[in-house]
C-alpha cells in the first residue's frame, strides 16, 4: 500500500518548499510531476525558477491529464512522486473543455465535476497502489472572497471538493501558513 502525504495551504505559504523537502527526505530518485502548463511568458518564468530551485537529479513529468495511466511505468524505481499541483491540474481540466463558464448549463459544469473527480480518484487508486509515496500540493481556495463569476465560483467548488477528497483519503495532511507547516493528519 503507498503512502498519500497532502500539503495545502494559500498562495506563497510555503507549500512547494515544504513539499520539495519532504520528498527530499525520501530518498533521491523523486519524480515531480509538473501541472503547469507554458502558456505565457510569466508562467516560463515560474517554471524556470521551479525548476532551479529542485535538485537536479529529479525527474520531471509535465502533465495534468491522465495521469494514472501516463506515470505507472514511470514511478516504479522512484523514491517518491512530487504532484505540484492539483489546483492548476482541476485548471487546467476546466479550461480544456473552452466553453463559456457564464452561459452554460449548470448540467455541464456538474459534468465537468465529475470529469475532475474521475482523474483525481484515478490518481489516487494509483497512489495508493504503489510502493513509491506520493505527495501532492494544493491551493487552499475557501479562505478567500466569493468570486465574481460563475466560473471563479464553479473552480472554487470543485477544487474545494477534491481537497476534502484527497485530504480524507491521504495518510498525511500539511497546511501551510507562512512558510510554516502544520501536520493537521496522521
């Protein structure tokens, strides 16, 4: 049975950072799965500095979809998996289908839902049934103002609901705050 270690926290809490060190302490061999995808020059950046920042014996995967199926012949000989993070990965998710988030039906969001919730149960059989421990990182979205839109409200909602999902599955839960991690699980 794998170990699930979950970190999350807000923007900037240290969440990464703390989720590159606990990885780190599992051994060398860590394969980070990278969410992100390169679409402008600021997110090129961040990636870089991501990238800078982990040692350089690390194995990188750029994905968000599919995952279950993409890293099973690849995490076998690894110390640990790296998924940072579930937040762009449900982003990325919505945004792939293009509709307008404002004039849709709330039947299509609720099937883009179950879209989400399919790759993230995935992921998790997947994490669960291997040897290797796996940590994933997410935002925390549900301490923050009610968005805007119906969009804002629908990624809020959905991103909550995987957290609570990953969080009550996972062996290990973090949150950070400032740069400081709080073991609220396990």
């Amino acid at each position: 049975m794998g170990k699930l270690i979950f970190i999350t926290g807000g923007a900037r809490s240290g969440k990464s950072t703390f989720a590159e060190q606990k990885a780190g302490e599992l051994g060398d061999k860590v394969l980070y799965v990278a969410t992100a995808r390169r679409i402008d020059r600021e997110m090129e950046q961040r990636i870089a500095r991501h990238i800078l920042r982990r040692p350089a014996g690390w194995e990188t995967f750029e994905g968000y979809k599919n995952l279950d199926i993409e890293l099973e012949g690849i995490i076998r000989d690894k110390s640990a998996v790296l998924l940072d993070c579930i937040t762009i990965l449900i982003t990325n998710l919505m945004l792939d289908e293009g509709f307008d988030w404002d004039s849709f039906s709330r039947e299509k969001a609720e099937e883009i839902e179950d879209t989400i919730l399919h790759q993230i149960e995935r992921l998790i059989s997947l994490s669960k049934m291997s040897s290797v421990p796996f940590i994933l990182v997410a935002n925390e979205v549900g301490l923050g103002l009610v968005p805007p839109t119906a969009m804002g409200r629908d990624f809020r909602d959905i991103a909550g609901r995987m957290n609570q999902l990953i969080a009550r599955t996972a062996d290990e839960v973090y949150f950070c705050v400032s740069g400081i991690p709080m073991k609220i699980k396990g």
